[in-house]
C-alpha cells in the first residue's frame, strides 16, 4: 500500500479520542434513575417483602442496561473488570468499580446503610461477576495492532488502517501513530552497533512481531533469551520494547519460577499483557507449566480469592541474562522453547551513550515499529524465525553445558563402547568429583544412568553389579 492511500486512511479515521473511566462511570452515574425495586420484583401485594437478592440483581441489571443503552462497554473477562474507551478494552480496578457500585446502588433507592455497608458493595461486585461476563471473540486469522490512529490490520498479507472496533477485544494501544514513512536512525545505529549480524536482528524483529499473532494464527512455541554479559545493550533494547508497547500497563516483569509457581496468582496476570519481559530466568521452575506457557497452550491460572480459570492468549516470555539457566529439565521438548540471541559485543565505557534509549523513544518509536512490523510480515511469510548459525551453536551449546553428564564425558574422553566397560558406581564417582572440581551440581545415580542411555551409552547388570559400556581416551 502506497505512502498517499494511507495518509487518506489517517484523514478518514477521526476517532474521538479515548475515554477515562471516571468519565465514563459518571456519565452512567448520571443516567441512573431511581428505581421501584417492588415493581422490578413483580409484588403487588403489600405482605410481600423485597430481600437482598432482589436489590442486587436488580442494581446490575440497571446498570447494565443503562450502559448498552449508550453503547458503553463494561463487562467481566477471567475475574477482570473492562471498560470499552471508545478505543479499547482498558482494565479497570475492582476496588473502583465496587465503589461505583454502592453509590449507583443508593442513588436508585437502596437504603444508604445498606448501600455503603462494604459486604453488600462486595455482593454486587459478585453479581456482577456473575452475570457480565463476555465470551472470548471467535478466532481470526487477522493480526490486529492497535495504535493511537486506528487498528492496524493484516490478513492474508493485505495491510489496513481502520478504526477501533470494540468487538475485537484488544485490551492495549500502542502509545504512538502509526507513520509508513517514519524512520529510525538513532535505533538503526544502536542495533547495527551492539548487534551487526543481520540475521540476529531479523530474529529480534520477528519476535516483537510475533507478539501480537495468536496462537491459531501461527504457533512458534519460542521464548526468547538475549544472553550476555557485560555492557552489551540487553537493558537499552528492554527500556525501548517496554515504551514502544506501553510500559508497565502492556509489560510484565515476573521471573519464571513465579510464573510457574503452582498457585497461578502470576500466571493470571498475563492475560492483560503483550509481553513478560524480566531480566531474572534462573530460580526453580515447574518445566510442564513453563512449556505450557512458551507454547501458548491453555495453562491455569487463578487470582487470590478468585476461582481458578483456563488462560489463553496471553503475554509472551521475554528474558534478558547474563546466565542461562541451570540444571534443567534434559529433554528436546524443553530445549527447542528457546530462541537464545547471543549479545557477543561489549561497549567500552567511552563509545557509551548513556540516553540513547531516551533518544529513541522519544523521538523514533512510530520508526522503530515500522521495522517491527517488516517483521511480523517477514514472520507470517515464513512461517518460521530467520535462522542464524549463531543462534544454533549458542543453543547447541546451552544443551551441553547444562548437562554436567555430557560435560563430564566430553572433558574426561569417554566415548561409547560396544565391548569395553567400567562399573557404574566408579564411574559415577569420578562424575561426582567432576562436579566438584567445576562447581556443578551432580544429579542422582538414577539420574546419572538415565542420561548417559539418553546418548546411548549402553549398560548391563553383571553379577557383580552395574556396568556401562564406554571406554576413556586420553588426548
């Protein structure tokens, strides 16, 4: 689409601008009238008597009804409170909103002691709960980006800017127009200095890409790991993906032993994200919930006091570190979640600026999304991440250097062998002596056999015990 047909686009789309709650609840604060909860209740005898029950269900029918009325959206999604804002779904506060509650409540007729009593405003957040929820909006292969001038649509490679639709149910925008003719020169440089290789780039770009595609649209099952020590501008790229996407609103930062904490109170805070992006990846983990999350599967997740629910489109894992992770789960299923970048180049302390993170952002971020989005498109092209030998080999190597039994036979020259053998126990004895020497942790005996079959390192019980088939050489 050409630069003049999406400048037409722009004049096109005159959107009102957002709303705040607060200006939203008092406009339906304002059209609440007061209400004959008997004649809602169907009473026309006088004996009978209203209870709880009829004012709490009645209060939200009215509220609910007031809002349709003036296609105002406010609904329930997993424990989560959303106002529509005339351009997206935005998160609203539980706490606000049942205060809201027990005042549109006494202003219809409940009696104000009841009204301000914090376990009838509580009752009718829970009737609330229980009656708004919205269902999750069919699938679509469209990817959908919302910017400050209009969602940006692409489907089936076609590119459109058109204006919000609140039946989408996207719950962010972009803090930023989209520009097709904004450039980034200061991000240009920052890139091609700290990481020059093209293909690396292409991958970083995919990946920010990647996280706005929905799991039925293209399911990559990557999490992606800048890795390297040193001041190598891992943490310049984390203060711009954060600003480019909306800060903390959009951007989560949870380590992975929380997200994989059992007890799913951090899981369920990725549903209102884009991205969990967190510069602490080590720490113990549950590896079936962390492979559940990499890959998009529905995974549970609860919040304190809520009832537990099935978590889909969520954030995307993100993690900057200086190590990767230690004494992890030797499976392929688990080592092919990872898209590992290797930052190699250190900047010495004088080439350093300081701001230049501020310098982009303030100034290149329509720029800066415009390469992301060359690739998102490069990504539904490919149906696959750009590939890189130095991604591979780091990988390659991640894999041999997180197992300390592979490590132990590579470094001490043992080698499978079809007819020679040690005993089992004194060969895991000098394993144990080799974690020692090198600060590794040794896993289990049982651990230990396990592995070495997993390279087919053969072994056999003799009658006078375990022995397994490798013979050491000596370099």
């Amino acid at each position: 689409m050409d630069l003049q047909k999406f400048r037409s686009q722009f004049n096109a789309i005159q959107e009102e601008p957002a709303i705040d709650h607060s200006k939203i609840l008092n406009s339906l604060f304002e059209q609440i009238d007061e209400v004959d909860f008997r004649e809602e209740a169907g009473f026309t005898n006088e004996d009978q008597k209203l209870s709880k029950k009829h004012y709490l269900v009645t209060c939200i029918e009215k509220i609910l009804e007031t809002a349709n009325l003036n296609n105002w959206g406010i609904c329930r999604n997993h424990d989560f409170i959303y106002l529509y804002n005339g351009e997206y779904w935005s998160l609203l506060d539980n706490i606000e909103y049942q205060t809201f509650l027990g005042i549109a409540a006494e202003k219809m007729g409940v009696d104000r002691f009841d009204a301000r009593l914090y376990t009838f405003r509580e009752q009718l957040l829970k009737q609330f709960l229980a009656v708004a929820n919205l269902p999750n909006p069919p699938q679509s292969d469209k990817v959908l980006v919302n910017l400050k001038n209009g969602t940006f649509e692409i489907d089936e490679g076609r590119l459109n800017l058109r204006k919000p639709d609140r039946n989408d149910f996207l719950t962010y925008q972009l803090p930023f127009c989209y520009d097709v003719s904004a450039k980034c020169p200061v991000f240009d440089y920052y890139l091609n200095t700290v990481l020059p290789e093209i293909e690396k780039q292409q991958i970083l770009a995919e990946y920010l890409g990647y996280l706005f595609i929905k799991p039925s649209v293209l399911k990559l099952e990557k999490a992606l790991l800048l890795y390297g020590k040193g001041a190598n501008g891992k943490s310049v790229f984390f203060e711009i993906v954060s600003a480019l996407l909306g800060g903390t609103e959009n951007v989560s930062s949870y380590s992975l032993q929380n997200l994989t904490n059992e007890n799913g109170y951090y899981r369920a805070m990725l549903a209102n994200k884009l991205v969990n992006y967190a510069s602490e990846i080590n720490g113990k983990l549950e590896a079936s919930i962390f492979k559940q999350l990499v890959s998009g599967e529905p995974v549970e997740a609860r919040l304190p006091y809520g009832e537990p629910f099935t978590l889909i489109n969520y954030a995307k894992l993100i993690f900057n570190c200086n190590e990767l992770p230690k004494e992890v789960e030797q499976t392929t299923a688990y080592f092919r979640r990872f898209l590992i970048i290797p930052f190699d180049i250190t900047i010495p302390e004088e080439r350093q600026d300081k701001q230049i993170a501020q310098k982009i952002i303030r100034n290149e971020l329509s720029g800066v999304f415009n390469w992301v989005l060359e690739g998102l498109k490069r990504l539904l092209h490919q149906k696959q991440f750009t590939r890189s030998e130095a991604v591979d080999n780091i990988l390659e190597r991640y894999m041999k250097e997180s197992n300390s039994v592979i490590l132990f036979l590579e470094e001490e020259g043992y080698r499978a062998s079809q007819d020679e053998y040690v005993q089992l126990k004194d060969l895991y004895n000098n394993y144990k002596l080799f974690c020692y020497d090198g600060s590794y942790h040794p896993v289990s005996k049982r651990n230990f056999s396990e592995r070495l079959r997993n390279v087919n390192i053969k072994s056999e019980r003799k009658n006078y015990g375990m022995v397994v088939y490798v013979k050491k050489y000596f370099f």
